[in-house]
C-alpha cells in the first residue's frame, strides 16, 4: 500500500508556553485540477506548510 502525502501537525503547546502571534497550520489542498495560478494562491495566503495533492477524477481518493 502506498504512502498517502502528508504535513505533520505542528507540537502542542505545554506547560506556560504561550502560542505564536500568528499560528501557521498546515494546508492541504486536494483537488483534480492543480495549475499554477493555484500555488500563485496559496504561497501568500498561507505561510505555513502547505501541500496542493492532485487526485485522479476517475479513481477518487484510494489507495
């Protein structure tokens, strides 16, 4: 079975740890039409880690 693409969630907090001013989580974007003006979008709006998977339309998501 093959490795489904993915981003690691970012640490919990602990103890008194205070959060970021600005929290970056990770972005998935599936979809079955990936270009470029798609990643021109995503670059700025979101900072953090940022994954654009493309999916087959004729298979769905499956292994």
């Amino acid at each position: 079975m093959r490795e489904t693409p993915h981003l690691a969630a970012p640490p919990p907090l602990r103890g008194n740890a205070s959060p970021p001013d600005r929290l970056t989580w990770p972005f998935v974007w599936v979809d079955d039409e990936i270009g470029t003006m798609d990643h021109l979008w995503v670059a700025p709006a979101h900072p953090g880690p940022a994954l654009l998977h493309r999916v087959d339309p004729t298979k769905d998501l499956q292994d």
